[in-house]
C-alpha cells in the first residue's frame, strides 16, 4: 500500500501548491467541469476522503453518512446543488479552511492506509473494493478533479508515470463503461499502447492492428477520467469499437456520465 499512497499524496501536493496560489475570485469562479468552483471540487475531495477513512475505522459514521448522500442525490438531481450540499455538510466556510482541512485529511487518510492489507474489503456507496483498489480510487479522483482547477488558472500540468494508476483502471473498466450503460459489451477488446511521461512504453491487450489505441498516457488518462474530449487529444484510433469506446470511456463509478463537449474542457488564460 506504500506505492499508492505515495502517490495519492503526491497528487495533493500538487493540487495544494496551486491552492495556495488561487485569489479569492479564483476560489469563487465555476470551472468547466459542471462549473464547479474550486471551493466545491476541495469540498467534494475532502468530505470523500473522510468517507473513505470512515469506511475502515468508524463503520457508523460511514453509514450515517451513506444515508445522508443518498437522500441527498434524490432530493437534489443538479450536480452543483449537491456539491453545496457537501460543502454545507462539512461546515466549513473560509476557503483557507477548506485547503487546510482537506490537506490534513489527506495525509491522514494515507496514513491510515500504508496499514490496511490491501485486500481488505471496504464498504463504499456502490459495490465494495479491495482496499487497494479503494486508494487507486482515490488516487484517481484527486487527479482529475484538479484538472478543472489547472484549467481554470491556466496553469501547464506536468505528468508523472503515476498516471499508470489511472491508465490501468481505464483499461480494467473497459466492460464497466459499456454495461453501465447496458449496451452489449464488445468481443473485441482494443490494444491499448500508451507512451509514458517519462518514455517507457505501457501496453494492455493482445496487440492488433483492427483495434488499437495509441498515443500519450497522459490523453488516455483524460478521456477515461472525461476531463477531455477525445477530440482534443493527439490519440490515434483504429477500429470502431476503438472510436465507440473512446466516445463514452468511464473509469469512475455511477450513473453513466458524458464525457465533455469537444473544446469545453481546455486550459484558460489567467487573468
């Protein structure tokens, strides 16, 4: 479990420096992921980082909060009004507050998961996870959720080979993404062959020239995360169940999600 907790905190150090730089606009303005503002994507990290340790440490809680999240998504079907609800949830108003809260979450959730066995089973919302899975879970969220806020200030990302966590689960999910949506699950599952950002090679699937998808880890990240459109990235596909899957890749649980219109998600310029 050291590995994958590295690399969650790895991820919240990062999100944190760029935090620790937004004005108090910044903080307030709506991103294009559902024009969340980065207060509600910190709200959403944070009280599900909690969930998370509650899951493993204090089952009660974890249930109480269960049903609090399920009459919650009932009662209010608009995405934004629910991450206000969490943001409410939490009780934290000031915005320093917030980072700090989270940040220190953060480090304890890792803390406690370095000594959990990693195939523990852990209660969640949906269906149960190993709990290595569960903090690749998390590792994933943390990451794409930050997207929206590099977005917003325009700040450059810089890829590490981290990434592969979420490369991995965006293969793994392939079947998901299509059951999920109850369409019939394809045959033929396409070669998956993605340069890393340091240059290795990463490679998932029998290799075929029919089906295939080539190109940056770093793209295939963001499509499976749908922090991107498949047409805004550089991948190369070849082969319709290739294209199909790209158009509605789903790495992450719930309701079948869309992923963004083409040029919707993009980096903006910092006032």
């Amino acid at each position: 479990m050291e590995k994958i907790t590295k690399d969650i905190m790895d991820a919240v150090l990062d999100l944190n420096e760029i935090l620790e730089s937004l004005t108090d606009q910044e903080w307030r303005s709506p991103t294009a992921f559902k024009e969340w503002t980065p207060e509600e994507v910190v709200a959403h990290l944070f009280y599900f980082d909690r969930m998370t340790v509650y899951s493993v440490n204090f089952p009660e809680k974890f249930n109480g909060e269960a049903s609090f999240m399920f009459k919650t998504f009932t009662a209010l079907p608009v995405s934004l009004d629910r991450a206000v609800a969490v943001k409410e949830r939490l009780g934290v108003n000031d915005s320093e507050s917030l980072r700090r809260q989270w940040y220190d979450s953060a480090l304890e959730m890792c803390s406690i998961f370095q000594a959990v066995d990693p195939t523990r089973r852990c209660t969640w919302f949906g269906p149960d996870m190993g709990a290595r899975m569960f903090m690749t879970a998390r590792f994933m969220e943390t990451w794409s959720h930050s997207q929206a806020i590099y977005d917003l200030i325009g700040r450059e990302r810089i890829y590490k080979n981290n990434i592969k966590n979420i490369a991995t689960i965006g293969v793994k999910t392939f079947g998901w993404t299509y059951l999920n949506r109850k369409l019939d699950v394809p045959n033929q599952i396409p070669f998956v062959s993605l340069s890393s950002p340091s240059g290795i090679q990463w490679e998932w699937n029998e290799p075929s020239t029919e089906e295939s998808i080539k190109g940056l880890a770093s793209d295939f990240c963001h499509v499976v995360t749908q922090t991107r459109n498949i047409d805004d990235t550089d991948l190369q596909l070849a082969g319709e169940v290739a294209r199909h899957w790209m158009s509605i890749a789903q790495c992450f649980a719930g309701d079948p999600e869309d992923p963004p219109a083409k040029g919707l998600r993009k980096k903006q310029n910092r006032g």
